[in-house]
C-alpha cells in the first residue's frame, strides 16, 4: 500500500475493500507502516478504498486509540462516507469527502477576497474557492463547521453543502438565492447605503444576542492577547502594558462574533441579509467585530487613501459612512457620553487590529508605507488606551 509524508503527517493510501476477508491484513500493513515513521500523525487516503465493513471500522477504531499523534481520513467516496457517517466515525475523528470536480469557466465572480473568490455557478448556487491548493482543506472544513453551528444558533448564513475541487483549488458550494453581494451594490450605486446601514447594524446585533456553545468556539480576546504579544515589541512599553491591562479585565461574555465583518461578508437574498466567511467565527465583546471593520473602512486608507478603492472598490468618504453610519445605528440607544466612550474603544481595538494585520499578516510584506502605517498606528493606540477605562461596549 502506498504511502508519504506531508510535513510531520504519514499519508497511507489503502486500496480495494476493506472488508471481512481483507480488513485484518490492511491492519496490520498500515501498523507496520506506522511504526516506520514514530511521532508521526496518521492520514489514510481513502481515495482508492472501494467498500468498507464493520470489520474495516473496527480496524480504524483499533488505530485511532493505538496513534497518540491522531488519525484523520480524507478523500472518502460518498458510498464509505455515508458507511462513516452511518456508524458515527465522523463523530469521532476527521473524515473529509472526495472534493468532487467542478469548473468554474465562464462563471460571474461576486467577491473576490484575501483567501478565495466567490462565483455564480447558476441563479441559486455559488462557490468559493480558495488559493492554497491541498492546504486550504483544513480551514475549507473548519468553515463548514461553523457555518453549521452558527445556522443552528440562529443566525442568518448560507450553510456550505460540497466541498469540490477546481483545477488545483480547493472550495466550497452552498446556496445563495438571488443572492446578491453588499459590497458590489454599494459599489455600483452608494445611495442604496440608506437602505443597507440600518439593516446591517440589524444583523450585527442580531448577531451580538446570540450565546456561542460551550467549547465550539473560541474566545477572542485570547486571540487579541497573543496579537498584542507580537505586536507589543513595536510599540511604547507603558502603551502595550496599558493595552494587555484593558484586555485582561475585559469582562468575558459568550455572545457570538463574525470577526470579519465588512459588507464583502454580507450578502442580500430574498429581502434578508445573509452572513458568509464564517472561518473567524468566535465569542467575546461586540467591539472586536467593529475593530474587524474598522481596519478595511478606516485604518488602511489613512496613510493610502486609495486602499480601499483597490480592496472594496469603494472610496475612502463611502468606507467612512459605512463605518460611522452603522457604529451610529448599532449605538442609537445610548445617551451621548455612552456613545463616545463606545467609539473611543472601537477605536483603540481597531488600531491594534490594525497592527494585527501589518505585524503578523504582513510580516514578510516590506515598505516605507507599511513602516509608515505602523507608526501612525502605534501613536493613535498611544493617544487612546489612557482615555478609556475599559474596552466594553
């Protein structure tokens, strides 16, 4: 039986039916193989295996509890998938589908982002598809997942139903219908702004209401804790501490965040707005969603006023009005003072998102703008930590 190695995960390709008469001996190969390659993690390729028993699921129960690294099984046919599922392996450990082909030629793209662009396949379905071949796999079914969880949580998104293969890509189908992108409807006719903010201040709170499940989802300001691990050696030692103090007394709360939530991410069908790119889905405060959006609409077209045209194609006075006309909406219940405390921390956490994206995303990315947006960003970070006492909202 074949095998390889991707990085420290042994791949074994088992072949034919892994049944009665030939479960055992299969077994007993991939054992062996095992043992060739110790502190290995076990991948089984299944894009060979034909059938499987209950004498071959007991093979893989037997591995799954012997591998301390983990079994996970990929390029399972409908018919084993199905035999998985049927038997709640699919419960027990990963098991990916076989990505069934798909072309994508002549299709209309509706959104094209910074891991994947989104196309019409016919009036009801739409694809996304991701640029990281074989690697973009894992985050393809952590997507799957949440987008599931978050359908059953109430929220409003369309729940990905294939997972296929494009050319050497990697993506995802579900069904969008009439869907129609934010984004491109701004693009082509701002005025729709005055229907769209409204509605999109909605769904954030619709969104904000919504109690995450216990250890499905992970909480965000850890995630900002380590960012600002990173990002602390480019800023003023009292900044930073200042900065991780206001974190870690941010009281923790289990309501739901999208984590990237610009209008790219939104789509209109039937009259409702839809979430979609729900890989960033997490808990914690609403502030971090708006210090998602605060990066795209403000931060980039500070010190390159033409980022946003090049990113949303939209200009830098329309990504202003979206940002302060939902923050406006999503805020109108409190009184004045409220109000401007909530958008001196919206600010102080988009900066530092801000720095997020320029230190860790961009890390190996090296320009006299980027220096220069870092230190621009470090100084309002500075101007803000010490004017607010919490980072609430």
């Amino acid at each position: 039986m074949d095998h390889y190695t991707e990085g420290n995960t042994l791949v074994i390709v088992p072949e034919g039916r892994m049944d009665s008469t030939r479960s055992a001996d299969m077994g007993e190969e991939i054992r062996e193989c095992v043992r060739q390659y110790p502190g290995y993690s076990l991948c089984l390729d299944l894009d060979r295996l034909e059938y499987i028993s209950s004498s071959g699921i007991r093979v893989l129960l037997g591995l799954r509890k012997e591998l301390p690294g983990g079994l996970t099984l990929r390029n399972a046919s409908a018919e084993v998938y199905d035999v998985l599922d049927m038997t709640g392996m699919t419960h027990l450990m990963t098991v990916r589908r076989k990505p069934r082909p798909l072309s994508v030629d002549g299709c209309e793209i509706i959104g094209n982002g910074a891991f994947g662009t989104v196309y019409r396949l016919n009036g009801d379905t739409v694809v996304k598809v991701f640029r990281d071949g074989r690697n973009s796999l894992p985050g393809i079914e952590k997507e799957l997942g949440n987008a599931k969880q978050a359908f059953m949580n109430g929220i409003p998104t369309a729940i990905p139903f294939d997972v296929v293969q494009v050319g050497d890509q990697y993506g995802m189908v579900f069904e969008l219908i009439d869907a129609q992108n934010c984004n491109s409807l701004v693009k082509n006719d701002p005025s729709v702004l005055d229907e769209l903010l409204p509605k999109y201040a909605a769904l954030l709170k619709q969104l904000h209401s919504l109690e995450a499940p216990d250890g499905r989802l992970k909480n965000v300001k850890d995630s900002y804790l380590g960012y600002l691990e990173q990002i602390a050696p480019r800023l003023d030692p009292p900044v930073a501490e200042r900065m991780r103090e206001l974190l870690e007394k941010l009281p923790d709360t289990k309501h739901m965040i999208h984590g990237d939530m610009h209008l790219k991410n939104v789509m209109v069908s039937q009259g409702e707005m839809i979430l979609i790119d729900m890989d960033h889905l997490s808990f914690g405060n609403a502030v971090f969603d708006f210090a998602g959006m605060f990066a795209p609409y403000i931060a980039f077209n500070e010190d390159d006023p033409e980022d946003s045209l090049r990113f949303l194609g939209i200009d830098d006075q329309t990504c202003r009005r979206i940002f302060w006309g939902t923050l406006e909406y999503y805020l109108q219940d409190m009184d004045e003072e409220a109000r401007n405390a909530a958008m001196l921390k919206i600010q102080a956490a988009g900066w530092l998102r801000f720095l997020k994206i320029l230190v860790i995303e961009q890390a190996d990315i090296r320009t006299e703008l980027k220096e220069l947006q870092i230190r621009h960003a470090a100084e309002h970070l500075a101007d803000l930590v010490f004017l607010i006492d919490s980072l609430a909202i």
